[in-house]
C-alpha cells in the first residue's frame, strides 16, 4: 500500500484535479467528508489529508510514503529529510516580506508570520535583527493594526495585500508545490512510487 498525504487547503482541490487528470480518482469526494484516509480506484493507493504542517513530519518519519507539499512548509520545517521527486507545479505563490509602502526595514523591528525559520534567516542574511511575532492567519492584519513592521507571507494574487493598503517589499521565494519521498519508502516501494510519478509526469 502506499499512502499519499496531501495537504489541506489552498493545496488540496489543485492536486485532486491534477490526480483526475492523470486518472487517479477518490473514491470518497474529499471535500465532503470528514474522512481523513481516502481510498482511490487504484487498490494500492490511498490518500491522507494533513494540516500542511504536519506533511513533513509525516513523510521524514515514514509513516506515510509520499506527500504532496508546497516549497513554503518545507522550507519553514527545514529538515529535508525526504527526496523531492516532482515539482507539481501547482498552488503556485510567493514568500514575501510586505509592509506599508514607505516603511523601510530597521533594526530590533517586528516581522510577523506563519514562517518564523524563514523570516529570522532571511533577515539574518540581509544583515538586520527582528523579532518574530508568530501568528496563525490573516498576517496582513499586523501591520495594519500596528502589531509589526513588516509581514512575511505567500502572495498569490496580491489582492489580500492591495485591500490592505500593504506593499510586497521583498520576494523571498517563489513557491509551488512539490511531490516528496520517505527515503526508505521510495526505496524498497520504488516500483509502485515509480508507477504513480509516472502517472503525474505525463
Ligand atoms: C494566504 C496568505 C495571504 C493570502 C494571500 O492566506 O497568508 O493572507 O492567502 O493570497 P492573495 O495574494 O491571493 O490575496 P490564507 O488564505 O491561506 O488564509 P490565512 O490568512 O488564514 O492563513
């Protein structure tokens, strides 16, 4: 059996379109359910839905096989304990630094985010001390509100930004989604992992 996790989201409807494409059905319709462990009509496959997260924890521990991931959890979970085999090319965005149009980046400033391993380093890199506010959701409320300097998020279309009077300062990556191995799975299910990467590479 292999497991294939996806995670939740703004990931998940982009990769069950593209598994259709390639006739990977579920069995179960995934957006209306409440059902964690999908089957599809190939017998050996089955998929997880995982808070985004959680994927790398997952795959690097070897509890589930594969996992579709966007480049942004990897990066933030920064372990890379697994082999990347395909870039999915879907969930497509940007990690940015944002912030109010004339703001200009400052020592001991506040940079909040969802991301704070990758908005520490990139600071870092770029020879500035922050600190790190770590929020869960609608980031773009902290600078507004005057919680934080700058924000550091995805960008997808730029509209969450623009409604919110805020400026892309910096891009830090662009971001898609990629397919990822647990090593000792993609070695001894290399026939059946092969069969599927197949299957998406079409
Ligand atoms: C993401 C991200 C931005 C928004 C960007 O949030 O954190 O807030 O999408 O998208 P846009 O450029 O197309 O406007 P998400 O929708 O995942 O919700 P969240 O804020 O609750 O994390």
């Amino acid at each position: 059996m292999i497991r294939l996790a996806i995670s939740k989201g703004r990931i998940l409807e982009q990769a069950i379109n593209t598994l259709e494409k390639v006739d990977i059905i579920c069995e179960v319709n995934p957006f209306n359910t409440r059902k964690l462990i999908i089957p599809t009509n190939l017998k050996n496959l089955e998929i997880i839905i995982i808070k985004a997260s959680d994927v790398p924890v997952y795959i690097d521990s070897g509890t589930i096989d594969l996992g579709i991931v966007g480049l942004d959890t990897l990066m933030e979970d920064g372990k890379n304990n697994h082999f990347r085999l395909h870039d999915m090319t879907i969930s497509k965005c940007k990690l940015v630094v944002a912030g109010k149009a004339k703001k200009k980046y400052f020592n001991n400033m506040k940079v909040a985010t969802k991301y704070p391993r990758i908005a520490k380093k990139y600071f870092e890199n770029i020879g500035f001390q922050c600190s790190i506010l770590e929020l869960y959701g609608s980031i773009e409320l902290a600078p507004v509100m005057g919680l934080s300097d700058f924000i550091v998020d995805i960008v997808e279309t730029g509209k969450t930004l623009k409604e919110n009077g805020l400026k892309e300062h910096d891009i830090i990556s662009n971001v898609s989604s990629l397919l990822i191995a647990n090593k000792v799975s993609y070695k001894i299910k290399r026939k059946e992992i092969d069969l599927i990467l197949d299957k998406v590479n079409q």
